[in-house]
C-alpha cells in the first residue's frame, strides 16, 4: 500500500472518529478523554477497564460507543454468585430430530462484539479467571470442543473504588490484561449544569450507526500499519524500565516509592496506544506525545506503590508524572542532509 493511499485512508479514519465523537455528545457529556481512550482500546484490539465511583455514567458511555457501532453488544452485571458458565456458556443435553440425546453447547454472553462487564470486582476469582482467559485467548473450551470468538471482540469492565466490602480485587497478574486502567472522574461544573439540564428537559436523542465490524477489523489493520521510530521505542524502553525499582536507570524515587515496575506487555500497549492515538488525529508516525499521552493509563495499574508512596499521599499516577519528568524528551532524529551534486 503506498503511502499517498495510507494517507488518505488516516484523513477518512480521523473523520470517522469525529463523528463517533459527535454522535456520543448527544448522551455523554464531557470525559473527553476516558472516550478517547476507549476508542483506542477498540481499535488496538485491547480491553479496558473503568474505574469510577457510581453515578458517573460508566455504563451509559459503554452502550452509547456500543450503539455507533453496528456490532454486537451484551451486558453482563456481576454478583458474588455468579459461574463462569453463566459468560462463557455451558453443555446442555438436547433431543436431536432424530430422538437421539447428545450434549449441545449453548453459547454464554462472552459471544459477542462488546462485552460489558459492569462490577467485575464483585464475582469470585474463579468466574473473573474464566472471563479473563477469554479476554486472552479469544476462545471457549467446552469438554474437548474450542469456540472462538467473534471478530471484533471487546471487554469493557468497571469496577467501584471506594466500596471493598464483599469484593474481590482483581490481582495484579489479571489487572495487567487490560490495556488501559481508565479513571472515570467527577464533571467540572459546566458539565454537570449540562448534565441536570438534559435531565431535566427529558431528551431522547437517538445516536446515529457509524462503524460496521468490518470497518472496524479494517481500521485496526490501518492502525497496526502506522510505523514507529526508533526514538520512540527507544523512549518507550527508557520509560518502562525506569519504572522497575531494581534497574540501574531507575530513579531514585523509584527506588524508594515503588515494589515493581510495568513489564513487556506495558511497552506493548504503549506502542500500540501511540498508534492509535496517531492514527485516529490523520497522522502517518507516531511522536513522543502519543506515548505521554498513553502513558498513565497503561502504568497506573502496572506499577506497585509502597508504604512509603502512601505516606507520602503519592499515587501510581503521581508516579507515572514524575517518571514523565525524570526521563525527559529524547532528541529528535538527525538526518543526514543530501549532498549537492
């Protein structure tokens, strides 16, 4: 593909993202950046997870990215009793037309497009495990039968910070198969006077289709077609590294503040969100501010505080910020310049 088709197809990318943007304000207000997230989540095949206190619309934004797009969407509300064949599905023994008995695989919520996992903190770590192989493999195993999944394929979890009574935490190993940790935050004081006025007019806006599931399998391989310099990766190495308190390039307050740092898969997804952020602006190469700005949302969750962090009121993305700082911006790239003839 060459590059002038490339180009045009990110010019088209960036539109279609603009009307996604479009058709989500007519129910979403603000959290600009939680949506922008998302969307890069999807469009890197990655999984997200919502974190926020009740009442800030995690779930109206999930459906609403799910209504733009012509694809599949189930919801799927966790509670302390439920299986992992009530998502992933489960063999049941059926009549045949001929009256023979056999065993059929009805398929669980986990067979669609986008999955929301509303609460995934309040199941027990078995139904979250089972859940989370899926999320990976992108498959179901029944007895000796494998099922995949669709194509696209999509989980959207939320879980509820403030309440831990009856939950169970997802461990740090199953945390680390989310792309973005994705903080859903309060609206400034604009938005919510905008918020109350819709409530109180009583609108019904209908959110208009603008992507197909094959658009999106297309413009997934558009953002994986996207190169990436070596300063980039270089700076991507640089930052994941200093995060690991027991590498030499760590900082001094890593060292202190920090049990452990992000792994490989962190680099991974930094890459990969910097693709998706370059792409859905109609950029052709990814800049150090696209990784800046994947930056916290792919180590929030990655990175290990200590008792000293909290005593000092540092959070994982204080952390991250002050990480940003210590490593500073790499140089730019020097090309040689071409000799006259």
């Amino acid at each position: 593909m060459s590059n002038e088709r490339i180009s045009e197809y990110l010019s088209q990318f960036a539109q279609t993202r603009t009307q996604m943007i479009e058709q989500l304000r007519k129910v979403v207000v603000g959290q600009t950046d939680v949506i922008e997230q998302i969307l890069a989540a999807i469009f890197t095949r990655g999984h997200c997870l919502l974190v926020g206190v009740p009442g800030l619309a995690k779930t109206l934004m999930v459906s609403s990215i799910a209504q733009i797009m012509d694809v599949g969407f189930k919801r799927v509300q966790f509670t302390p009793d439920l299986m992992p064949s009530d998502i992933t599905g489960t063999a049941i023994l059926d009549e045949n037309e001929a009256g023979r008995r056999e065993f059929r695989f009805v398929q669980g919520p986990v067979f669609t497009n986008i999955l929301l996992a509303d609460e995934i903190n309040r199941t027990p770590p078995k139904t979250q495990a089972a859940l989370l192989q899926a999320m990976q493999e992108r498959q179901v195993s029944n007895g000796q039968e494998t099922y995949n999944l669709p194509d696209p394929f999509f989980v959207i979890a939320t879980q509820n910070p403030i309440e831990q009574e009856g939950t169970y935490p997802l461990p740090e190993a199953q945390l680390d198969r989310f792309m973005f940790n994705v903080k859903v935050d309060y609206p400034s004081i604009d938005e919510e006077k905008r918020i109350l006025s819709m409530t109180a007019r009583d609108e019904s806006l209908e959110i208009q289709k603008v992507l197909t599931g094959k658009a999106i399998l297309n413009l997934q391989k558009l953002v994986r077609s996207v190169p990436v310099g070596d300063f980039v990766i270089d700076f991507v190495i640089r930052l994941v590294r200093a995060s690991r308190p027991k590498d030499p390039s760590s900082p001094e307050f890593i060292r202190k503040m920090v049990d452990f740092g992000a792994g490989v898969r962190a680099g991974q997804y930094l890459i990969s969100a910097g693709k998706a952020f370059a792409a859905m602006d109609g950029r052709f190469s990814v800049a150090i501010d696209d990784i800046k700005k994947a930056a916290i949302p792919v180590l929030r969750h990655r990175i290990g505080t200590n008792f000293q962090a909290q005593a000092e009121g540092k959070s994982s993305d204080d952390i991250v910020e002050e990480l940003l700082k210590a490593i500073g911006d790499p140089e730019p790239p020097k090309y040689a310049a071409k000799k006259k003839l």
